[in-house]
C-alpha cells in the first residue's frame, strides 16, 4: 500500500461504501474524509452523516451538499442541448452525474488537504473510469484509491464478513441475499444492471421499476404540457418559471405518472464487455423530444445536421467519461453556440409511455409559411429554380454515367 | 418548349398526374407512356389503366407493374439495416420510395425508346429532386419534364378549369376544395403535409391519421411478438417466415392496430426551407426498434458507433435523393458488410403507441454474461486491468493539467 | 429585365467588368457604383477609378478600399487555424477572398441605397456561389445580376464587339487572342485555369507562374526561419512582430524566392465538373506547415483529432462559398476555441520548394520529456499499465474472436 | 510467471530480441521458438538464424519468412487506397507493420502448439499495442508476454550484464553507449525516435538519415517518372509493370536518390504521450501524391470528400493498432469499393526533396473538358441553371437572415 495520509471517499452511506470506508482505515492507516451529494436520488443524507460519524469519521470531515441545481443547470442541460443518445438509446442518466462528484471530491480534497481520493464503482464497470478520469483532469498528481480493484472481498460473503467483523451496520435485505439488481439514481434516472439482468433474453420483472408507473396503469387520458425554452434549456413549465432541478424534477413526476422513459438495452462498456441495463428517465424522455421540437423550428438545417453528425461521439464522450477532457469542452463550445435562437415553446401530449410533439411556436422561428406553401405563393419562391438546383446537383452523376457507361 | 418523341409519366391515375397526361399531350405534342405502381399505396391500379385509356393512351404504353416485394428488399430494408433516421425523427417513407420508381421509370424508357420522363411533384418538394436525381444518374442523356415547374397552372382553379376543359374525369372532393392534406403512401408509410398542417402550431386532427388508431383507442392490453433476423433484415415473425413485403404489411397491421408509429414534425427540406409533415410508419417503427435491439447484442461496439457517426450523413442523401449516388453505395457497402453476423430473434412489446424491446437473443451473440457478471467471473475479467487502461486513458490530460496549472 | 434603381458592382477595372459596367447601364437603366478593392492582388487601383470616371460612374459612386490586413486577419488567419485544404491539396486562395468582397459589398450597397449588387464571375464557376451566398446571407432581399448567365455575350468576339462599341479601352493583349490562362490574385495565392490548362494531361508552362521562381532557379542554399505564433496565429517572423497581412506579405517573398508553394491539380467545382487548377501560395505552404508544427506541442491529441475530422468539412464549407452561413460560424467557434494555447514558435527550412519544420517550441509545450524519453523516467510512467490498456481495448475482439470461431 | 509450455518470439537477431530470448528461457522455463520476417528492413537474416541456434533455439523452432510481398500487397497498398495520414503529416510507416508481424506470429503459434507470444517493443510505445492488440484479435486465447513491462533490466547496464552473463555476443556499438536513437525500418520507411530526438528543438542531425540523400545532395536536374494505377493500387513504374514489393523498393530508390520523404514531428501516441519521430518514406511519399493525382481525375467528387472525411479516422485506427478490428475492415471495405474506376497514370516531377505531379490521364476520367472549359460550350452546361442552384441553396440563409434582422 502505498503512503496516504487522507483521503476523500464518495461515501453514499450504504453498505459497500461503508465497507470501503472501514478498508480504507484499515489498509491505508489514513484518515478518511466522506463526501456525501444530493443530485436527486431520493434518498436522505443525514443517515449518511450519522452512519459516517458512527464509523469514526470526525464531524469536520464530513461533506454533505445539496448539488441538484448545479447538476441540472450545468451537467444535464449542456447534454440534453446536443439532443444526447448513445447507441441510439440511453440518456446517459448514469454518466452525467459522475464528472460531478468528482469535481466536488477533488475540490474537498483541495480544502481539506487530502492527497488521495477513493469511489465504490467495481473494475468492471464504466463509472470507476468516469470518477477517475475527473479526478486526474482535475488533479493530476491526485492518488486514486479504488477498493474493488484492489482488495480480496470479492464474494459478497466476504463483504458481509468483513462488514460484521467491522461493526458496520447490515441491514436485513443485505442479509438475505442482496437486491436482485444493482440500483442508481439521481434527477436524471434510475437505472438497473447485474444479477438477475444479466440474461439480455429474460424480460425485466415489473416489481423492479421505481419511478415510473406501467404504461398499462398510467392514466387513460392523455395529458398536455407546454414547456418553454430559452437558449435551448427549458425554463417554464405550463407557463410557470422553474429553476432548472426544479422543471426535472416536475418532468420526472408528470413522465412517471404516465409511463414515461422506460428503457431495456443491452449497452457497450468502454471497458469492452456488452453489458444489459434498465433505465427509467422519466423528464429525460421528455426533455429530449420537446427540445428536438423546438428546434426544429429555430435551428438552421446544416447547424442541425452537423450537430446530428457529432452528436455520437460527443455522446461516446460523455458515456466514457471525458466530460473534463479538452474535446468536450471543444464541442460544447460548438453545441452550445448553435442555441443562442432555441428559444419558444413546445407542446407536448403524454399517454400510456407515449410523448408526442403536437404543436410548437416561437419568435425565432425559421418556419416560413409564405415559402413552404403548396398553395399560390405570390411569387415567395420561385420553383424553376428547383430545375437549376436539380441539374447541377446531377451534374457529376451525368458525367460519370456518360463517360463510363 | 423542346422537341420531344415519346415520355414516360409517373402515373398514379389521380387528377393532378391526369391533367399532366393531358398537359404534355398538349404542350409538347408528344407520344405519353405512363406508368403506374404497386409499392403499397393501398390503391386499386386497374383504375389507373381505365383512366389511361379513356384519356387516350395506347394500350401498349400503359405499364403497371408491383414493385411490393423489390421496395422492401432491395431499398426499404437495406436502410433499415443503417438505423436510418432523418433529423432524430423522420423514418424516410417517402424518400425511399422514389429512387425505385425513378429506376423502373428510366427501364420503361429505354424499353419504349422514350427520350423524356416525366412526374408529378411540384417545384418546392423534395420529390422532384429524388426523381430527377434518379433520372439523370441512371439515364444521363434524357429530357425531364417537371410540369409544376413549367405551366401555368399554378392554382387550384385553373387546374380544375384545365381537367374540365380536357375531359378529365374530376371526383366530388376535389369540386369541395380539395383535400384538406396532400397525401402519399407505400408499404412504408403514409404521409400527410400541405394546407391545414402548414401551420407547426395547429395540432393535427385525429380525423387526418389512416393506418394507425390513436393511441387512445388501441387495445387495453399488450401484444408481445417476436422477430427473427437474419443479416440485418426481418425475415420471420412469431416464427413465420415472410416474404420482405408480407414482413412489413404485417407489422404495418400490427403497428395500425396498437397506435404506433405517428410523427407530427417539422423538417428541413433539400430545396431549402422547413416543411411541416406528419407521417403514419407503423411497421417501420417496430422494426426500427426491433433491429436496434438485434444488433445491441451481435454487433461490435465500434462497428456500431461507426455507423451511428455515418447514420444521418446516409439518412440525408437518402432524404435529397441520392440513392443512386456513388457515395450512397460506398456506404451501403459498409452497412452491408457489417450485418453479416446481425441474426438472431428479438421480443417486442406493442401497447397504446409504444414499442419497446423486452428480450433479444442470438446464436452470434456477443454477449458474455461471464465477462460481463458483477458476481464472482472466475478470473475471466482482472479488474485490475482497468487501474492501467484508466491511467493511460488520463495521462494526455494530466499532463495538461500539470503543465498549464 | 426587372426593375433595378442602383446596383454595386464589384469592379476590377480590366475589361470584362468594364463591359459589365456598360452593360448593367444599358440593360438595366441604373445607376452603377463600383467598389474595387485591395486585397493584395498586386494590381494599382487608382487606374480603376479612372476608368470608372471615364465610364461615367460619378465620382462619389466609386469606391476603393484597403483590404489587405482585415482580409489576411479576419479571414486567411481563421482558416488556417483549422488547417484547412480541400480535397488534400489546394489551400483555397480564391474561395476565401470572395467572402470579404460580398460582405464589403453589401456594406457599401447599404450605405448608398443600391439594391441590386453584381460581379464579373461566370456562370460555371465557384465564385458565382460564393459572391452571391454572401449577398443573400448578408442582405436577404438584395437582387443579384450575374451578367454572364444573363447576357447573350459568350463568345470572347461579341465582348470585344460591345466592348469597341461601348467606347471601353482595349488593352492589346485582349486583342491578340486574351491571356492564355483565366488568372486572380490576392494576398494568399495566385490562380491559374481555363484554356491551355483544360487538357489534364499538358503540363503547365514554366512561364505561366508568377509569384514563385522554379525550384530548380531558387537559391542553392537553405534559409532558415523562426515563426511565433499566438492563439494559433503567426505574430512575429524571426524576431519581428508583424501585422497579419505584412507577415503574409513576407512569407509569400519568402516562399517566392525558393520557389515554394506551386500546385497543379484537379478539383471538384462545387457547380459539378471538374476542373483544373494551377495555384501559387508561396507564404500559405509555410503557414500551413509551421502552424501544424506549433500544433503538434501544443494542442491535446483528442482536439486534435477532433479538428482533422471535421476539417475536410469546413474545408468544403469555404471552397462552396458558405462562410457566411451559422454552420460555418459553429464551426469556426470550435476551432478558434481550440487555439487558446496554440503559442510558440517553429524553425522552418525553406529550400528549392520545400517547408520543413526542423525545430519547436513553446512555453505552453504539451510535450514531457520525462514521460516521454525510453531512457529511465524514475517512475514518472509505469509501463505496466500498459498492459491493462491493451488487455480492455482489446476485450471485445477477445470475445468476438472467442464467440465466433 | 504463469505457466507457459512454449512461446513464440518475435525475433529480429539484435541485442535486445536476444536478451529477450534468453530471458524467456529463464524466466519462463519453456521453449522457445523464434520468428523472423524480412519485411524489407534491409538486413540480412540469416545472421539472425545463426544466432538462435547459438542460444540454444532447436532448428525447427527457428522461422524465418520473406514477407514483403505480402506486405506490400495487403497491408501497405490498402492502407496507400484511402490517402492515409496520420495527424497530418505521418505515413504510419512502422504502424503498417506491426499486424502483419503478429499475424504470422499466430500462424506459427497455431502450427507448432505454442500457447504464448512475445515481442520486444517497451511499455512506453506504440507498437506493444500494435502487436498485442493483432494477437488477442486472432488468438483470443493466447498469452502475451511482454518482457520490457514485466522484468528489472530497465536499464541499459543491466541489459549488457544480463546478456553478457548468458553469453549473449554483444557489439561494440552497444558498448559505446548504444545507438543515438531508435530504429526501424521496412519497405515503406524507416523510423528514428529516442535519445537525441527527445528535445523537440534540436534539430536532427544530418548523419542521421540513412534512405534519402539530402535535398541539397540531390541532383540538380528533376527527374520525370509515370506510375500506372489500376483499381487504385501502383502497377507500373514507366512502363514496366513490377509487383507490389518491387514497386516500392524501386520508388524508394527514386525517391532516395531525390532526398524525398523525409520528415521531423511531434506525434500524439495512443498510450497518452507527446513523441518526436523522424521518419524517411521516399518511396510512400511518392505514392501518396500519385495516388492522389489519380483519384482526383477518376473519383466522383463526393465519393472523394467521404473518404476525405473518414481518413483521419482511419489512420488512426491503423496508428492505433486496430488492423484486425471489424471497424478498420468495414472501412476497408468502404475504400476497396471506391477504387474500382481509379485507374490510370500520373507523371510525376522529383527535384531535390519535392514531388509534384505534372500531368494525368485515363480512360475512366471524369474530368470533362466540353463541361469544363470556359469557351463556348456548345450548350453543354447551361449558365442559366447556376441562378436556381445558388438561389435555392441560400433561401435558408435569406429566411433566417429576414426573419431575425
């Protein structure tokens, strides 16, 4: 083990990184500093806080914050700007949340003096590659403790064993065998991975979605919203001004109650394995469709299809973990240039899982009814230039097929 | 107006493609070959043959062909095997049918020794570039006559005025105004857009929707059925082996009868403005959805991001009209050669206009559940390989950040 | 003829805008203002604005200006950030002057209430394109008279005909059959095509090259050079700080005396043909070869390659003539944000037509020796991460090997 | 050590390949079975045979191959197809290299038994990557030992006290310091990095080249070849058809003797770190600009901007080391498709470092010149159609530019 002397632990206050938060006393010899964050998960934190100062951890390092807002307004918007999928179906609910937590571990780490920072993500996965990357962008010469990588307690026996021996708290349903799926949520999603989804053929249970009711038990009348954007964030909800955690969270219970953003794929790692996931993104959903709405009618068409072009791989970016890295950066830039028009609203139907666009509006609309008329234009556009238009365009497929034929 | 022989029109039997019939006899005092075909429209042909013939068009030069099974093999399923979607959207239904009624248009030609070729889109639609675009690339040399772009008939009343005059035979609805949309459909979609929707903030009326019920009105329970894949394209369902065109009539029936597949949207067209359509792709949905999920399991993961980067450069050139371009086949080249492994059968569920994927399996799978196991992999994955693969994945930025702090 | 009150005209004071200025009085009945500008094409200007005078033109109607340093900084310098050459080889000299014209242009019609403007270029060329997207994008209602697709004046006699009757000064060349080449200058490069060059298989003419002297005739000594760049752009050259157009103006002497920066190439007109080019950019070859080297230390490998995928694009962008359109704008704000520590300078080998970068450095140098060097580092890389970083990348070929064989 | 029976060395008779070897045997106590190619390095191999029998390599554990047809033909020439460069500037010379090493080196593995592999590139470079990456891919199985991450002799004493106590002959070269830089060469480059190249500023020596003549050693008068393309590939150098290893080793020769090819940069390697490389590609340089001149008479204009687009990508898949990926095969298949009309020949101009094509021609050209020239036409290319082209190619510019004015 190398020399620590302290170090920032991503402490959620369950049982792994309570564990984690033991081991690191133990291996390391070090003091450990939790950092505990609100960004929506639904859960309490001062259990967190009580559980921590249990464990040993003195009260001045202890690091609770409320950073819904922040994550919102600066993590989750810039993405959903760009229209962000990866592989044609994930919102990205996990990756976005994870650059951070690292921002505010490495900032802990700054005010405290720690010299390392540790996470609870398993080796397998894609978020130890998130937290880290943050990390070493943001602290170069920062060590990175991550316990799954490098301790024996591999089995879940082994864990439980060491979590009595430690005197950490178990609660029952550890005990009995640990919940058939590991869970993650935060404003964004929820999502459900291993154990009894790792057959892609076996259909998730219906008793493992959280936050959003069936399709089948959603309401029998559809619902309509209007959702107000500006520079291509939504900033009112049926007409009501809401701060950026505040219109998710409204999303996410409006696209809950109708069955909204229910995902079941098989994803690739960047680690490189295929891997299955479940997601629930209810305001996500939502968000993505009404945004591609009202740009629809604000963006310029070649602004459009070059941000379609890049969005994949801006998408890799985010899902691999290089939010901190110089080319995000470099394509928010771009994204975020194109959306000083997106501004004006979108009208939404939501219905048994469903959301459509039915109507949208905006000051800056780029729709010209006078031009897309079939009827009589008073000359708007004059459609022999369609004839130039198609000869040229054809120009090179006549050559060739003239000289080659 | 040039010196024109013999022309072959895109013939649909319609009052428009009729007054055209009249129109070049008249105008350019030529011999008129027409040609009628089946790609699905849902319409009776032989009233087309009756309405040529009554309109004086020899026996001989009427041709009317059903291109059902050729649309779907050979153009609707080869862009389904690239995820095609125009502007995150648009499921290209229209688009893909023209090339193919270009193509067996030119055959015509030059079977009759015909020096023109002629159609019915107007001077501000992306048709007429698909057609023309087709014309040319196949058959450099011939005369393209785009009527809407060359007469006067520019209103509604003049041309009705024209129809009389020229004994066309005029419908009722036409008397009334007209339709309230301009309509298309083939065994990939319908498409509504003109007139009451040239206005993105007016809702569609549930009256305009043909193929599908609203979402309301589907069955209250979920159908689950199964499609099977063989390189990239549908080829049984519920273990039935199906023909392309019988593959997708039967998920149009599907899609129609669950409420799936409508889209009211405003895209960007090639000649340059935004256009307000709503399509009806029942079927197309449920595939689309269906070959995702197929290729999540057997495809690898750069081979999909590939083509997820190339997607809505090939969506485009499908959108403007260049399927016959040589820079559409070197990408269906790739496409094609990345399905070969794509097999295998994925479950889906239909219930009130969603379609979501709850199970997929394949004999070429990539998925490795031993790899990809949170529980204990035997050794199968060293997690501390990711510790190496992290930090070297970091080192460019935390040289950055040592350098430049 | 439609109805025209004041057309500028982009006039260079040679013959054929001298008979389009003629010309636009006669067809048009307006009243014409000439603009003519310095752009670095090495020609006097004042001889222009006599002759407009004696054309007619009052003199508050002529305008000239000054536009070298505004062009080479607000224009050449931009693209040169990206690295931009289109189809590998030309480095887009004329694409990138037209743009300032126009948009000079417009100004001008603007301060003196023209609403037409007009330019000498044909109508198969680029820079038709790029004139007029220009005007459009910049003064949407403006009307544009491109005399060469109007007039019935194609033949070289019928121009000296209407030229002779118009009372326009003939120069004897123009008499003995016209230059042997269509030639256009400014302070990037100076072009060559049409007539002599039309076969591809003719070698160009050791007389037809103006700027550069002949490898085989520059010196048979090597010169060294020093340039430092700022922000991606080249402030000083061996020492001294320079303007933008004055540090262009030196690279091309540079570039002249040893016989650098010749080309002879067909490119892919925008219009749809091929054409053949003979191009001389004697200080761009150097730009464009120090500014890759201050790039290979200073910018971070991802923003690096993030700019040569998309630089082909906005290479295209340019050589069609849309740098006035928001794509090209989002674009340029990617790159020009890429370039913040693009600062250093490089030693640059001229020698009998070849750049070479020999040595460089910055203070803002990505480069690290010590993780750099294969000698010992004392630790500062661990080679054994290497071994995870290949073992995960290589993963999912494992698993495709292993599944599939 | 884990268990290894027998392994296959990728040997090339040098010290460190030799130390290597006997470490293997120590270390690993199993057989060792030796593989060298000739991939025109430029060596002599039987050298290399003699020395492995002399430490203790059994006969017909002793392979030697002649590889350089092969590795012309179906590594090289493919990679020539798409224009390739790396960042630029870098032919990927040695990258080219490395699959077709360790797919032979999985051929003898797979014919003698052995269930291990090793090399002797570092933990710092590229090429460990390149190999290793090549052997998972084919052999998914397989044990890679990479000696430079696993052992101590991490300096160069403890190298030459290793070798020397296990009777390894050792060269004086070697006594005196070892060699100023790194080397490696084959029949499209040869490479230096390391040691005196480590500072970015100093410029290379000139004692250091070792392929091409410096440019001011070159002769004084040009020299004139023409290359004969079919499907893309070189066939014919003046005349003479030659196989593919004969025709780079004869452009090699030219280019040599012309001071061609030479290149000093700083390069970004995929394990995270800034290199400065020095590189001669006499031969490759020639191709490039060849190849280059073919396509640009005999590629359709968007075909060429697709490849344009893809190019960097591809380099650096190959850079990277992903040859055997499926990705960098469906790209291949892409550039294979597009090649078939590239056929032909280019006359190109070598002058004392410069390459520059002077004329081409073929009979699959698209270059037209009744469309191209800017005399009379005949009616060819109608003027006129340019207006429409431009027109409509603006209106969405002239709509946004009227609507937000």
């Amino acid at each position: 083990m190398s020399d620590i002397k302290k170090v920032v632990l991503a402490y959620s206050g369950g049982l792994d990184t309570s564990v984690i938060l033991k081991w690191l006393q133990d291996a390391y010899q070090c003091e450990v500093v939790t950092f505990t964050a609100d960004i929506g998960q639904g859960e309490e934190l001062e259990p967190a806080r009580a559980k921590a100062l249990q464990l040993g951890i003195k009260p001045e390092n202890i690091f609770i914050d409320d950073l819904r807002e922040e994550f919102v307004r600066d993590f989750v918007f810039p993405m959903f700007r760009a229209n962000t999928i990866y592989e044609g179906e994930y919102l990205l609910g996990t990756s976005i949340a994870r650059p951070l937590i690292a921002k505010r571990q490495i900032e802990i780490a700054n005010q405290v003096g720690a010299d390392a920072v540790s996470h609870g993500a398993t080796g397998k996965g894609n978020d130890q590659v998130r937290f880290e990357l943050g990390y070493y962008a943001l602290k170069p010469g920062v060590k990175v403790i991550a316990p799954w990588r490098e301790w024996d307690l591999l089995s879940r026996e082994k864990l439980l064993t060491y979590a009595e021996q430690a005197g950490i708290p178990i609660e029952m349903k550890h005990k009995q065998g640990g919940a058939p799926y590991s869970m993650d949520a935060n404003l964004l999603h929820i999502s459900f991975e291993g154990r009894h989804l790792e057959d892609p053929k076996a259909e998730a249970e219906e008793s493992m979605w959280r936050w959003t009711v069936s399709p089948e038990a959603a309401p029998d009348s559809p619902e309509y919203i209007d959702i107000e954007f500006e520079q291509g964030d939504p900033v009112a909800l049926n007409g009501v001004r809401l701060k950026p955690h505040e219109m998710l969270a409204k999303l996410n219970e409006l696209g809950g109650k109708h069955g909204i953003g229910r995902l079941d794929l098989v994803e690739n790692r960047y680690v490189g394995m295929k891997s299955r996931g479940c997601y629930e993104t209810p305001g996500g959903t939502i968000l993505l469709k009404a945004h591609r709405g009202i740009e629809s009618i604000t963006l310029d068409r070649e602004v459009g299809h070059l941000k379609d072009d890049l969005m994949a791989r801006y998408a890799s970016l985010i899902y691999n973990g290089y939010w901190w890295s110089p080319e995000r950066k470099a394509l928010q830039v771009l994204i975020d240039h194109t959306q000083q028009h997106v501004n004006g609203w979108v009208r939404i139907k939501l219905y048994k899982g469903g959301v459509s666009v039915v109507s949208r509006d905006s000051k800056d609309t780029l729709f010209d009814q006078t031009i897309a008329t079939f009827d009589d234009d008073g000359g708007a556009y004059n459609q022999a230039d369609a004839g130039g238009f198609i000869k040229l365009n054809a120009l090179r497929m006549r050559i060739a097929a003239r000289k080659r034929s």
